[in-house]
C-alpha cells in the first residue's frame, strides 16, 4: 500500500470504484474513461511500479492478471467476439497510473 497511489486508494476502499470482480491477488474495476464499450482494469492488490518492476515472484500475480482477463471477457460475453489485453509500461507507453494494471477493452462488435 503506497499512501500517494490512486489503485493503492482504490483497492484500500480509501477512494471509489466501480469493482466487477475481486480476489486475494487481484481486483477489477470499470475505467473512468472508457476508451471502448467494454473497458476494465485488472490490477494487482500489490503495489508494483510497473511491468518493469516485476520479479520473479510476481510470477503468480502475473498469470492471476490474465486467467481473471479471459474469465471477465466471458463474463462480459466479449470472449468469442474478442477483445485486447494491453500493459502500457512508463510514460513512453503511455502509463500515467503507476500502480500495474492490465487493461481489458472490447464491445465494438
Ligand atoms: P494507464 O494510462 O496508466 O495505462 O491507465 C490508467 C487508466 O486509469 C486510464 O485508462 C484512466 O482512464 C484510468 N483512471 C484514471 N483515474 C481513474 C480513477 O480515478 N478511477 C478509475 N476507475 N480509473 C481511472
Ligand atoms: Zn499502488
């Protein structure tokens, strides 16, 4: 928990969200400003800077992200229509929230 980080707040219940699912490793919840009809984060309850910050024992973490992205996409019946999965690492790649989050977008067809 980093006092100073939006997620941290979010996950800690100390700031809202719009949460669709959550486990003892992971927590999803709606983007504020959705980029497509379907657009959701999947963040890790751990705070971890970005995908540059990971370790070898983030290894868990890591595959928690994606099997909880493919259940959610089901959920959201956007599995067989498809969707993206998508890490933007550092300000290059256009992270701007430096807590690790997989973005999950889809619903246009
Ligand atoms: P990044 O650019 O760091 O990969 O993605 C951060 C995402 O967080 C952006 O898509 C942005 O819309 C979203 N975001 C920023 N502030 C908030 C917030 O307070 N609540 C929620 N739910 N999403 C946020
Ligand atoms: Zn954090």
């Amino acid at each position: 928990m980093e006092k100073n980080c939006l997620f941290c707040r979010i996950i800690s219940g100390q700031a809202p969200a719009e949460f669709v699912y959550k486990n003892d490793v992971v927590v999803v919840f709606k983007d504020i400003y959705p980029k497509a009809p379907v657009h959701l984060l999947i963040v890790p309850k751990k705070h971890i800077r970005s995908i540059n910050e990971l370790s070898e024992t983030d290894r868990e973490i890591v595959s928690e992200m994606i099997l909880t992205a493919k259940e959610i996409a089901k959920k959201n019946l956007i599995s067989t229509t498809g969707y993206k999965l998508f890490f933007n690492v550092e300000r290059g790649g256009g992270q701007e929230i430096f807590h690790l989050h997989l973005h999950l977008i889809g619903g246009w067809i």
